[in-house]
C-alpha cells in the first residue's frame, strides 16, 4: 500500500480519539527539553516554548546546525536575555556530527543570527548529554524533548546511557522530507547534518514524533503572518534578525516553532517506517513507507494552519503580561 494512502485511511481514527483525550492543565505541565541550533526558526520555538502555559522547559541544550556550536549557544543565550528567560539552564553539546564534517547551511547567515550585532560570547560547557540524561533519570517517562537541530546531542545521550534514555516520554523533531513533488523532495537540513545520527535515534526504541520539512512547506506559514500575530517586542525581534533581507524573508516559511504547537496540543501522528540514507552525496534523504507493527516513529501532518497561528498569538502576547 502506497504510504500517502495509507496515511488518510488511518488518520481519522486518530483524530477523533485525540478530540476526546485528555487536555494539558496548568497544573500539570508537560516537561520538556529543548534540543536546539540557533537559527531564527529556533528563536521563536524557544520564545513559544517558554511562554506556553502547557510546557515547562527543564532546559535548553545547543548543538552545532545553522553555526557553530558557539555561535548556537551565543545566540540562544542572547535571546534567552532579551526576553527575559532566566528560569531555564542552557547547556551546550556537540560541536561536530558523529561521522562527518559539519555542513553548514548560512542561510540564517554565518552565525545563525548574523544580522544582530550585539551578541556576547557565553561560555561553552559541553555538558548538554550528561544533563539530558540526569534530568531523565529524575523525570523518568515524563520528559519531551524538543528537537529542532542534527538529532547528535540525543544520539550520544542514548549511547552514553541507553537505559535512561528509554525512559524519555517521546521526541518531537522537526527533520526529513517524504515530499512527493519535484520541488519539495531532498535532504531537509537537520537530518542531512549528521544522518548517522538520525538514524540511530530512529532505531532506537523511543517515541519520536516528526514535522517533515514537505508538510511544514505545504502548510505555508509564512514569516509575515507570524510577524502580524506577535507583540511589538517580538517584531522589532524578528525585523532585526532579519536586517537587510526583510523584504525576502517575510514571504518564507516557519518550520522549528510548528514542534512546539505539536508538543503543547499532543498532535495526533500515524505510524511509519523510515530510512535514510547515509550515501556521501544524498547523506539525510528519508523515504516512509506503512509501519504496521513494532512502531516507534510516527508523523505528523494534519496541521490546522489557521490554529497554529492562533496559537503563536497567544502565546508569544504572554510575553508582554509576562514582562510587564
């Protein structure tokens, strides 16, 4: 059976048991970790994550994606700063893939946040793996992790202490492409910067939830309607970010705060089985095919575009009571 078929059959019966779930209290936060690369997508998952009233952040963890490592951490420590999120520890990680090189993409520029000037260098701790694994273990079966980077950080977690990391409630990454259409097939970025890694988080054991780079481009939340839901504190944000290239990147896509609303609303998901790649040239190309039994990787694709915009209003408007 061919796997978009097979995708609509089964997603009704997902949908409906979802609509009579139980719904996240404010009494009863759900935990989470964000993994993350720093990148403007980044910034605002990190601002929705840490307003959302259904989420506790335990902790940020960086990782090396849209820059360097340091350059990541520099970046989330500036954002964390500005908006006042002083509550949350921020832990760097890995500086490199497993395997490979690091592929670095600019095209948030050569620091991830190149047209803000006014950053200041934030000592690196490399401690992101260790930590991920004793909030963990204190939190076992309750934690979340968030990942909107190159999946190394959980991948050396799960090899540093696989027992832990079987205790981890579910990841919900943003990464791979099961596009169909010529111009939304390729690499998404995330898994193409260490596939062996990606690979053996899929492989792995634990729930993993995924946001395709196909489906988040299908669902065409563009920047400027983002800008328009936010609070003045936030547009001057992402007006700055983008510099001298506004024009240009008000008409792109989200992708990384599209995780967040799936976390906060535990967004139904259908089964499916995942390979990918580790070739040189097309290192990260993910194809699906129908899981039946045994699954532990599912995805996400029924978004409602006119509910996630609704939620990045309400959300990221908490910033201004939140600081006020």
């Amino acid at each position: 059976m061919k796997f978009f078929a097979y995708k609509k059959i089964i997603y009704g019966a997902l949908c409906m048991s979802a609509l009579f779930g139980q719904r996240t209290t404010l009494s009863d936060k759900k935990m989470v970790i964000i993994d993350t690369d720093p990148g403007g997508d980044d910034a605002l998952a990190i601002l929705l994550a840490a307003y959302d009233e259904r989420l506790k952040v335990c902790a940020i963890t960086t990782t090396y994606g849209n820059a360097s490592l340091q350059e990541t951490t520099d970046n989330a420590a500036y954002i964390m700063h500005r908006f006042g999120i002083r509550h949350i520890p921020l832990y760097s990680g890995s500086s490199k893939p497993l395997v490979r090189k690091h592929y670095k993409d600019y095209f948030w520029g050569p620091t991830g946040l190149d047209a803000i000037r006014d950053l200041k260098k934030h000592s690196l701790s490399y401690t992101a793996v260790q930590r991920m694994i004793r909030l963990i273990k204190k939190h076992p079966n309750k934690i979340t992790i968030l990942a909107l980077g190159p999946l190394t950080n959980i991948a050396q977690a799960i090899k540093k202490d696989p027992h832990t990391m079987s205790k981890v409630r579910e990841i919900i990454a943003l990464g791979g492409n099961l596009g169909t259409m010529h111009e939304l097939q390729g690499p998404e970025f995330n898994i193409e910067s260490d596939p062996e890694a990606a690979d053996f988080v899929f492989k792995s054991g634990i729930p993993i939830k995924i946001i395709t780079f196909d489906t988040a481009t299908r669902l065409a939340i563009t920047w400027g309607e983002l800008l328009n839901s936010s609070p003045l504190s936030v547009q001057d944000f992402i007006l700055q970010m983008f510099g001298a290239h506004k024009q240009k990147r008000l008409t792109e896509y989200v992708y990384d705060p599209l995780v967040v609303y799936a976390a906060s609303y535990d967004t139904a998901s259908i089964p499916v089985s995942i390979t990918i790649s580790h070739e040189s040239k097309n290192g990260g190309q993910t194809q699906g095919q129908p899981c039946l039994s045994n699954c532990t990787v599912s995805y996400i694709d029924n978004l409602n575009k006119g509910a996630i915009i609704s939620y990045f209003s309400k959300t990221l408007n908490l910033i201004v009571s939140s600081r006020t």
